[in-house]
C-alpha cells in the first residue's frame, strides 16, 4: 500500500471526495476518456448503455458522475425524445462537457445538459418517482465508503418512477478475483485492489449489493459484463507479449473488443459490469 492510499483511507469522507475532485481536476477534460484509461472497454460500457436504452420509452435520464459527458454524449446521437441531464464534482470535466456538447450538438437527437455539484446530493433533491432512467457508471465505486454506495442506491429508488430503470455499470469484486486467478494461472502478476491509478474503488460483492437492491425495491432485469474482452486484452495478451508491458491502445485491445460486440455480453471475469435494474410498481 502506498502512503497516499493510506491517508485517502484515514480522511473524512468530506476528504476522499475533495481528494478525487483534485485529482479529475488535473485531467485533459475534453478528452473522451479522461475518466478512464481503456478506450476500448469504455466504449463497450456505453454500447451495453446504449443497446439497454434502445428497448426503453423516451423520458428523463440522469448520469450521476457523468465526468466530462462523453457517455450521455455518445448515446444522444442514436437516442431521440429523451430529456438527459448530467452531474459531476469536478467543474473542470463539467467544462469539458460542455465544450464536447458545443462540438456534437448539431448530431445530437435528445436534449442534454450538464452542470457541476454533488451527484449524491443531487439525487436526494430529485422529486420521488420522477425519474425514468438513472445512470452509475464508474461512481459508485469511486463513493467514498459502503453505507454511502448502499444509501445512494436508496436514493436512486426513490427517485425513480414505479418501472423505472437504475444502470448501474460499476465494478464486481467476483469478476475482478476470478481475473486475477487467470492472470495467476497463467504466470502474470495479479492486479492489486488499490493502486496509484484507482485508489478510491470498493468494488461490489455482487450478491451482497443484488442481495440489497432487491430488499429496497429492485428487480434485477440483467446482469451484462465483458468476460471474453478481459481474458484476452487482460491475460492472453500480457501473457503473450510477456515481459513487455502491455498498452492499452494496443491491437490486441481493440481485436478483443471486437470480438466482444459480436459475442453475448457475459459476467464473470473482470471487474466492469452492467446491472439493469427496474424499481418495482
């Protein structure tokens, strides 16, 4: 453990969340993936989205720790008739947002906006069962400890309409172990839990937090992850390129990639996981 993993972990919650406002703050912003290092998974992540939101009715959609947009960016420009708002901390990725939104919005088919604040205050403020649709991605593994990630959940219940929809794109502890055990099995260096590069994640038991989102009112409709995607760009491709240090800009990323968009969205290896889940009539 490295000393500042240690500190974030002492500090306040009030702390942690300044601590990851600094750090996104420090981002390229208008980079489409200034929230996360893997082009290619994050593009999975937002046509998993994309392909749930197709199959729903047009209503008002929230992305909370929408970062600098590019998600909700990216699914206006197939999605029409859909009022899409997004919040975020860090006022430099909403800056971001927004000069991304400048740029797309001649191709944009929904109406979006973005603004800057403290997502988990802003669900608490939405009207009760005025939702349609909900977005998580990546958030609430960053929130700052488990009671939190478990009341903002109930928070998002509340908020949504009877039959709306939280997707909740986070990270499952089960995916993540059993990669790292194919990593193992195959001679590579396990991927420690913390690291410089994700300091903040509490990663999902998945059957505790499925286990909590039916107590409170949910209906687990799907659970979609990228097995296929994480045991080639994650263990065959390190192994194979072994003892070069494997990019994430790599070929062999982007081959897995596609082969992923033509396979079943599977979960099981690798931490990234779609749960869809409709609050109950």
């Amino acid at each position: 453990m490295t000393s500042e993993h240690e500190k974030y972990w002492s500090s306040s919650y009030e702390e942690r969340q300044s601590f990851l406002k600094e750090l996104y703050n420090k981002r390229d912003a208008t980079d489409p993936y200034a929230t996360s290092r893997d082009g290619d998974q994050r593009e999975l992540e937002i046509s998993a989205i994309r392909k749930v939101l197709l199959n729903v009715a047009p209503g008002y959609m929230v992305d909370l720790g929408c970062g600098n947009g590019y998600t909700l960016i990216s699914v206006a420009v197939d999605l029409a008739g859909w009022r899409m708002e997004g919040v975020d901390l860090s006022d430099k990725l909403i800056d971001g947002a927004n000069t991304i939104l400048e740029g797309s919005r001649s191709a944009l088919k929904s109406e979006l906006s973005f603004q800057c604040g403290d997502a988990i205050m802003f669900v608490k403020d939405i009207p009760a069962g005025t939702a349609d649709v909900i977005l998580t991605e990546r958030f609430l593994l960053n929130l700052p400890g488990k009671d939190l990630q478990h009341a903002v959940i109930a928070d998002i219940h509340r908020a949504l309409r009877p039959g709306g929809l939280l997707l909740m794109c986070e990270a499952s502890k089960t995916g993540f172990t059993e990669l790292n055990r194919l990593r193992a099995a195959v001679g590579l260096e396990i991927t420690a839990e913390t690291s410089a590069d994700n300091i903040s994640a509490i990663r999902f038991d998945d059957e505790e937090i499925e286990r909590h989102a039916s107590s409170i009112g949910f209906q687990l409709v799907a659970k979609e992850g990228f097995s296929l995607f994480f045991a080639i760009s994650r263990v065959f491709y390190p192994a194979m390129i072994s003892p070069e240090a494997p990019k994430f800009n790599s070929k062999a990323n982007k081959l897995a990639r596609k082969i992923q968009e033509s396979l079943p969205l599977q979960p099981g290896i690798g931490s990234n996981v779609l749960w869809t889940l409709r609050k109950m009539d």
